[in-house]
C-alpha cells in the first residue's frame, strides 16, 4: 500500500511534535527529579498549621544560651553517592529574626544514597526574646544539586504537604503553640498565656508537637490533662481561684 506525500508529511510533523513533546517532558521529569522540599504531615485537615513550628527557651535552664530546631527535608528521585549542597536562606519577607543576634544557619548536604536528612538552625537566646516573639522564614533555593523547587501542595496520597519555606516563631517567654487551635484546644479549652503558663510549671513543658504525624498521641494528651485539671484544682482550693491576663478564670474542660 502507497502513502500519498501529504500522508507522509503529515506523519513526519506529527512524529516531531511528538519527539519535541517527549523531550519537554523527559526534561521536566529529569529536573523535577533534582529537588528537595520540606514535608509536613496534615494534622486534622489543617494545611495551615503545618507551614510553621513554635520554639520557646523557658523550658530551658538558664544556662542555655543556644539551641538547634532540626527541619526534616526529601528528595524527589533516586540519591546519589555523593553528598549534595543544599542552599537555605533566610527570606527577607516575613523574618523579623536577626542574623547573628537571634540565629545562623549552616552549611547543609544531603548525605550520598539519603532520600532524606534534617537542617539545623540555630537559635541563640538573645535578651530581647524576652519581650517578643520573633520569627524566621527559612526557604530551600535552588542549587547545583537540585536545581529545581518543587511545586508546593499536598502530595497524592492527601496526608502530606511539601514546602519550599518554614517559619521558625520563637522566644524566650511562653509562646502559643501552633497546633492549639487545631489540636491542644481539645484538652484545655481555649488558649490564654496565663493558662500556659500554668500547664508548663505542671507538666515541665510548653510545647506538644512530638509523636505520630507531629502531635502527641491520645492517651498521652489524656493523661496530661487529668495532671493539669488536678492540679489545677488544688491550687484553686488553696488560692482561690486562677485568674488569665484577661481576668478570666482558667478552666481545663
């Protein structure tokens, strides 16, 4: 059977177009195969309480003059048997930390045949945390190594969110953790900085974000509750009762 030239010409530039497709697409795989990204688990749906963590010195002897918050990061594709830099900057919209007063970052790698490390930043316990919270707002940029960010959103499976950034809010007084509206609120009610506070001099801590997919798990949550609410309890026989900075009176349901 004979093609006509119009049939061959027709299959050439169909055959090109779709050589040229291919080749778009094999490159946007290989480069989107290069990348690295901050992953967060979705806590009860929430996207918006996984962009940022909460850091507080108080629970920290007074000694302690620095400490380091780990970011977990991936990769997308295979690792390879080298280590890769990683380049993290402090974005200048959104930071109202100072370098070299509140914090300093690192130099950063993935480690050879890893799909996976965490980036340490420092945080130094300046004196003006006291008196303010500040914040820093960390993003992966693209470098040799992985020359392409991955597109932000949730990942397929709906459980995980991939960033490019991460804001550090921290400081030296009690800090509203990020997962109470959305978590905590559960087992002590609304927040107030006075009830806070009153749940760390229990407890011995300010912060629950540890555990399966970043929050405490239940019984734990249960368990901690019944130790605040006790006590609290206690100190209301004996002093009457707590009072938040809103001159309401702190109750733990």
């Amino acid at each position: 059977m004979k093609l006509s030239s119009r049939s061959i010409i027709l299959s050439a530039l169909l055959a090109s177009l779709w050589a040229a497709c291919s080749k778009e697409e094999l490159s946007s795989s290989l480069a989107a195969d290069n990348s690295v990204f901050f992953l967060h688990r979705i806590g009860g749906g929430n996207i918006g309480s996984t962009d940022s963590v909460s850091y507080s010195f108080v629970e920290k002897n007074s000694t302690v003059a620095i400490d380091t918050i780990w970011l977990t990061v991936r990769i997308t594709g295979q690792p390879q048997n080298q280590d890769r830099p990683i380049t993290l900057t402090a974005a200048k919209e959104g930071t109202t930390a100072v370098a070299g007063v509140h914090y300093k970052l690192l130099d950063y790698v993935m480690p050879k045949d890893s799909f996976q490390t965490q980036l340490g930043v420092v945080l130094l316990r300046d004196a003006s945390l006291q008196t303010a919270d500040y914040t820093l707002t960390v993003s992966l940029q693209p470098s040799a190594g992985f020359p392409v960010l991955m597109k932000e959103g949730v990942m397929a499976d709906g459980t995980y969110y991939s960033k490019n950034s991460m804001k550090i809010i921290f400081t030296d007084r009690l800090i509203k953790p990020s997962n109470w509206d959305t978590y905590l609120i559960t087992f002590f009610g609304p927040y107030s900085e006075a009830k806070l506070r009153f749940i760390a001099g229990v407890l011995g801590i300010s912060r629950f974000d540890s555990g399966i997919g970043g929050q405490p798990i239940f019984p734990t949550m249960q368990y901690y509750q019944a130790t605040v609410r006790n006590a609290l309890i206690a100190y209301n026989a004996a002093n009457g009762p707590l009072l938040d900075e809103n001159n309401n009176p702190v109750v733990i349901p």
